[in-house]
C-alpha cells in the first residue's frame, strides 16, 4: 500500500484503517484532506475513504462488494467509541465481530470497540456499505479537560440507547460525510462531532448522568485496582486517567466523592503502606525499596517517607525489627490460692 501520510494521525488511528486496507489489496492516496482508495480485483471491489477529525478521532466510509469468502481481520490498540451508519443491503448487513453492539435509531448502531483482533468470516456476494466516527479516549479526554464536569460519562454512553433526537442528530451529523465531497475539511468534521457529543452530554433524558453512582463507584474500583498494580511505574494522575478512558477532572472528582479523599494523597499512602512492608518484611536496600514503590532517587523516597511517617526509612526498619526481635517477658506463674510465684517471693 502506498499513500501519502496524514500527518496528525496517531499511532492508535493507523491501526483503525491501514490493516483493513491491506488485506483488501487497495491503494491510498491523500485527496481532499483525507485519504481515499479504490480496488478492482479478483477479492473484492470498492472504494474507501478515511477523514481524520484530530490526533483522537477518525471519520471512515467504504462500499465495498466481496467476489470470494474470506475472514477479514481488524486490530485495535486502545477501546475506542464507534457510532456506525449502515447502508449495507439488508440482505447482508455489516458485521461487527464479537463486539456488543447498541441498535440506535434506524439502521445505526454504537458500540465500544475493544482492543486486540477481531475476525469477521465475510462470505461471497456480501457488500459492506457503511460510515462510521471513531473516536479514542483521547478525543473524551480533551474534552473533559476543556469542559470540566460538562461531559460526563461520554465514552460509557456508546453502549446504552440514546433518545431519539440524540440519535436523529447523529444520523444527520453522519449523512454529512460523503465519498468525494467537497469541502470536508478536519476543521468541519470535527465541528459536527463536537456539537453531536454535546447535545449527547446535556441530554434532556440525563441517561449518562443517570448511571453516575454505579459508574462512579467502578471507576474508582478500577483506579484503586490500576494503583496497586503500578507502584513501582508511572502514576501520575494523567497517566491514571489515560488508562481509563476518563478525564482527569472526572476521575479526581469521583474518587474524592466516593474516597473522601483526594486520588494524590491515596496514591502517597499506598505507596508509603508498601514501603513500610518492604522494609519491615525483607532485608533489601533502601534504594531498591524505593524503586518498588515509584522513587527512582533514594533521596526522593527517603525524604517522601519522612514527611508521611515522620521517621526516615532506616529509623523505620531498626525500630520494626526492635519489635519484632524483642523478646517475651513471661507472666509470673499465680498459684491456686491467687499469689504469684516468684523465687523473690517468701
């Protein structure tokens, strides 16, 4: 395949179209501020084209007839949000694998995309005509980011039916992007999935913000869970939220709601919890110990260490083993009439 690189893609968009593309044998080239292929073979024949809305979100359309049964593989790096629309004969509708999907109005469905391989079996005569918005975390992050608190629960909101005016205008904002039409700009696509994913946000129906507690509550599961894990990595409150698929705004507000304290201050405990098990439990130097729990300077951690438990890591351990090494004063023995026996006792 050869094409001209869209050059604000990602990594993540990549794997959403240039697998597919392959397999089917078809040339890309960059035309309109997108990319657009066509194949003519003894496999299949159609036309493709992909339009990108930023780093985080990709607007896909292809119509394409299989001449021979083939399994036909699709890879992800990342869950991502799909919204498709298909106009595939009905006949032959399009597959989407083992993926749960949502039936919205009409011939749309949503659905979130999980990571890894998907293998669809694609039999002789099926044609496959569909538009599709794919969206990565990083568009729900950018988001939040930007409208704190306004945009909850977005990503979530792919795998649950929308009200019928939500998905009215999502068929609309869908019908607008076309094989071959003029003026599709990254600008102009974007505008129309920005408006869609806010009138979704401030539904009349408060269908995302009626899921709230139980979301909440599997979300800080989940950031606890990711924590435990990832002592000794990365654990930056951006990096936390990336992982989940949520703002950073959205998760520091549910886990003080739910915690009652802040996700910084629980990060600190739980890595301080571990360090003094290290060093209570194991005979190791205090840089290793350090590096198990996130500090990669010994400094750092001796001085973390001190500010939270107010003795440095070694006063720490020699007190802890004191305890441990002290030896059991044995009660004096009490004789039947209640008087303890003593060598010392007359």
């Amino acid at each position: 395949m050869t094409d001209r690189t869209i050059y604000s893609e990602s990594r993540e968009i990549q794997t959403l179209y240039r697998p597919q593309v392959e397999q089917l044998g078809m040339e890309l080239h960059h035309r309109s501020g997108g990319l657009e292929g066509q194949v003519d073979g003894d496999i299949c024949q159609g036309r493709f084209q992909a339009n990108p809305a930023g780093p985080h979100c990709l607007v896909i359309w292809h119509d394409i007839t299989f001449l021979r049964e083939m399994n036909f593989n699709e890879y992800a790096m990342t869950d991502y949000a799909c919204l498709t629309l298909d106009e595939s004969p009905a006949a032959n509708p399009a597959p989407y694998g083992l993926q749960p999907c949502t039936k919205q109005e009409g011939n749309m469905v949503s659905l979130i995309q999980q990571a890894g391989s998907v293998t669809n079996r694609i039999p002789a005569g099926s044609r496959s005509r569909t538009r599709s918005i794919c969206i990565l975390p990083g568009y729900f992050m950018e988001l939040e980011n930007q409208w704190p608190g306004q945009v909850k629960g977005l990503f979530d909101a792919f795998r649950q039916p929308w009200p019928s005016d939500i998905a009215l205008a999502a068929s609309t904002a869908l019908s607008k992007f076309a094989l071959g039409r003029q003026g599709q700009t990254e600008f102009l696509i974007k505008a129309h999935i920005d408006l869609l994913l806010a009138r979704l946000a401030q539904s009349p129906s408060a269908f995302v913000q009626s899921h709230e507690p139980s979301y909440d509550c599997d979300l800080v599961q989940q950031a606890k869970a990711h924590i435990q894990s990832h002592l000794g990595s990365d654990l930056s409150i951006d990096q936390i939220a990336q992982s989940l698929y949520v703002g950073r705004t959205r998760l520091c507000t549910a886990f003080r709601h739910q915690t009652g304290t802040s996700l910084a201050r629980y990060i600190r405990e739980r890595r301080m919890d571990q360090a003094r098990h290290l060093l209570s439990s194991t005979g190791e130097d205090i840089a290793w110990i350090g590096r198990q729990v996130g500090y990669m300077r010994p400094s750092s951690f001796s001085a973390a260490f001190t500010r939270e438990t107010g003795v440095a890591p070694i006063a720490w351990r020699e007190g802890s083993n004191c305890i441990e090494q002290a030896p059991e004063i044995e009660a004096p023995a009490v004789t039947k009439a209640g008087h303890e026996s003593s060598s010392d006792f007359t």
